[in-house]
C-alpha cells in the first residue's frame, strides 16, 4: 500500500515506537504498526489500535504496580474461570472484567480485589495483617454456631463439612450479569 502523505514510500508492517498519554501521563510503547519506508509515517489497524491500547494501558500499571492485561489473564485462567464467572466472583459486571482485559485500567480498590481473590500469597498477606490488627478474640478460631429454631428450615440440608446446603438467599446464578 502506497503511503498517502508522502505518496511515494510504501506501508509497511513493523515494530515501533509510539507516543502514549495515559492520564496525563507519557510513555512510549513498541507496537506492530504500518510505517512509510520513506517518510516513516506511521498508522495503525484496527487490530493494531486495540494492541496499543493495551500495551499503554499496560505501560500506565506498571508504572503504577497494577496488574497488567496479561496478569490479570493469567490470574483468571490460574482458576479456570470464564470472564462471566470470574465477575461473579469479584462481584463486579461481566462488562468491567472484558473492559480491564481490554485495557480499560482498574482503579486501585479493583486491583486488590482481584489480586485478594485469585492470588494466594496476597491473600494470606491480608490475613496476617488483619489477624495482627484484631483484638485477638476476634481472631480466627473455633466459631460459635447458634442456629435458632425459626430460621433453622432455610438450612435444611446444610453440610457443616462441605458447606453445601441452600446459600442464604443468594441466588445459584450470579446476579452481577451486566
Ligand atoms: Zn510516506
């Protein structure tokens, strides 16, 4: 394809440098991109774009210890769970978890949400920093069950082992479906 600024030098497909502001910030990311061999105009597919909208994306987390399209991938498919099921399990909408794969960027609460509920270490991180912050009755131990006589029926079935039983009022399909 002929480059329709110069009109001389021909698009070709390569790896190169590009600009990107990220909330006001800068950074330069190496992208696949169509570039004029001889005025070195550059542009990008619609496949191209979406790449370069992750990798600046990406460029911005970095900078800002967030997990990284990539990462957040890997996390999700660490647990073998779909998008939609993966939503339900942060309680957010299927749509916010396509976004942040996309490049959409995760603000900070949703980052350690995800790193909480998918990554082991970070989890019992949290656990040793909660349990040194409680009073120590509140800490993990033998838990008192009371199961008064009216609302006993909604646990019929109950499982104290596998903790199967009807879930309390939660519907079985996950309702964070938008
Ligand atoms: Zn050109």
């Amino acid at each position: 394809m002929k480059c329709f600024v110069c009109g001389i030098g021909t698009m070709r497909v390569q790896s190169a440098i590009v600009e990107a502001n990220v909330r006001g910030e800068s950074f330069r990311v190496q992208v696949e991109a169509e570039v004029c061999d001889h005025c070195g105009e550059t542009v990008l597919t619609d496949a191209q774009a979406d790449a370069y909208s992750i990798a600046s994306a990406d460029a911005y987390r970095r900078a800002h210890g967030l997990l990284t399209t990539d990462e957040f991938k890997a996390a999700r498919k660490r647990l073998g769970l779909s998008q939609r099921a993966f939503a339900c399990r942060l309680g957010v909408g299927v749509n916010s978890v396509k976004r942040w794969e996309a490049g959409a960027i995760q603000d900070e609460s949703s980052d350690r949400l995800i790193r909480l509920c998918t990554d082991v270490e970070a989890a019992r991180t949290n656990l040793r920093e909660l349990e040194s912050a409680l009073p120590i009755e509140s800490r993990l131990g033998p838990v008192p069950v009371t199961v008064q006589a009216e609302t006993r029926s909604d646990w019929a079935g109950f499982s104290p082992l596998t903790g199967s039983g009807p879930a309390s009022g939660r519907s079985p399909d996950c309702s964070y479906a938008a």
